[in-house]
C-alpha cells in the first residue's frame, strides 16, 4: 500500500501482468505499452479494481519506488483494456 492517497480518478499499477496479456506484443512493436496489476485506486467502482491486470502506455504514467517497487500512477480513463482471465 503506498503512503498517499491517490487523486480522484487515478489508479496505482504495479508489476507486468499475467503471461497470457505479455505474449500480446513483443518489446519490438511497442515498448510503450505496458501490463501491470492494480493495486490500488481511488474508486472501485471505476474502470478497473484492485487486483485486475490492466493495459496501459507507459507515457501517461508517473514512476514510482516504493519499498522495493516500480508503481505506475496514471488516470483510470487512460487504461487501454482490463485482462480477461482465461475459461
């Protein structure tokens, strides 16, 4: 849990997803685009709740460490798409 609270309408994204979402694209083709878990967010009723993995480009994101971990904080409307868990 980071020690702020976040805005209104951000969300805190740390990690790179499950495999199933980093077998989408290569480094080659876009390494702007990103996959991460939420960890937290300021309304779970948004777009995507804590423990999702979304999808997100990294350059709309601000970086950063906390307690051993890379977060990525970014608008909740700038999340490209939610993973669906596989049947």
């Amino acid at each position: 849990m980071l020690p702020f609270k976040l805005p209104i309408g951000t969300v805190a994204v740390y990690g790179v997803g499950a495999s199933i979402s980093n077998n989408l694209f290569s480094r080659d083709q876009n390494e702007f685009i990103k996959f991460g878990t939420v960890s937290e967010s300021y309304n779970q009723n948004g777009r995507a709740n804590v423990g999702q993995v979304v999808m997100f480009d990294i350059r709309d994101a601000k970086t950063i460490f906390y307690i051993d971990r890379d977060y990525s904080i970014l608008p909740e409307d700038k999340i490209g798409g939610v993973e669906q868990p596989p049947l």
